[in-house]
C-alpha cells in the first residue's frame, strides 16, 4: 500500500488531499487546506504554507506527492505569485524525501472524470464516488484529492521511467 498526497497550490489557501493506493484500489486518509493571511507579507505567507503543510505531510506520512501545475492566466503578477506559492509547497514534501509527480490541470481531470475540459462539480462528483469516506472539507482539498487519484493512476509508468533513468 502507499500513501500519496495531491496538493492544489494556492497562496491564500492550499489544499491537500491524503489517499491510500493499493493496485486499483483507494481509499479515503484525510483533506483539508492550509491558509496564509492576506495582511502579511509575500515572504511570511510563503512561510505560513510551508510550515502548516509540512505539519500536513508529517502528521499522515505519505510515501508520494503530487501536485497540479500553474497554469498561466491573464494576470502575470498573479502567475507569479502561484508559481512562488507552487515552488513551496514543492519542496515540503521533497525536503522530507518524498518524491514529488506533477500533472497539469487538464491530466487530472481526465484521470479523473474522462474529460480533459470537466467542470468543477463533475470533479467533486467523481472524487465522492472514488472516494465514498472522503469529507471533502473545501473546494481545494477536492482539487488536491483529484491529484493524488490522478497520481494513483499514473505512478506505475512514473516509478519505472525513474527506475530505468537510473541504470
């Protein structure tokens, strides 16, 4: 069995999602976010996910994690600050040696739904029959939840390229 964690990154709130993988077979671990205060500085916010996801990650001991990549929006100030939030919660899970996967949005809704363009509620439909214990406590731990099915469902053909990438 091995524990994967998806992680939905965000800098004002950042879900995650714990399930359990065993062949075809999940189950439901935990879900929740970690939040940053809006008032405090870039830095500060960037520290306050850090901390509270690697509380996250330590208090359920996952064996992998994944997480969504940035897509790119309109507002560039907005892309970035993303892609700083998304480079934290990278290296929570890899300064405690676990191997992180990423997946664009359009990979985890395929994964998870069928479609590549699914809508919101299709995606929460689907984590809730997957994973029928899940409590999906917010809009982003059912995002982080849909990573780490996504990632249960691609990690066989992961493990083996970084297998053969090493002889």
């Amino acid at each position: 069995m091995v524990r994967i964690i998806g992680i939905d990154p965000g800098l004002r709130n950042t879900g995650w999602g714990v399930i359990a993988s065993e062949g075809q077979r999940l189950s439901y671990v935990a879900d929740g976010s970690v939040h940053s205060d809006a008032d405090a500085p870039l830095a500060e916010r960037l520290l306050q996910i850090h901390s509270q996801l690697v509380a996250v990650i330590r208090a359920h001991e996952p064996d992998e994690a994944a997480v969504e990549e940035t897509f790119v929006n309109t507002d560039a100030r907005a892309t970035l600050k993303l892609g700083q939030a998304r480079g934290v919660v990278m290296l929570a899970p890899a300064m405690l040696s676990i191997p992180v996967s990423e997946y664009a949005p359009n990979t985890i809704k395929k994964s998870v739904v069928g479609a590549g363009h699914a809508e919101k509620d299709q995606v929460k439909h689907m984590v809730k029959l997957l994973l029928p214990r899940a409590q999906l406590n917010s809009a982003d731990s059912v995002d982080a939840l849909a990573i780490a099915i996504c990632h249960a469902h691609h990690r066989t053909g992961q493990t083996l390229a970084r297998l053969l990438a090493r002889s």
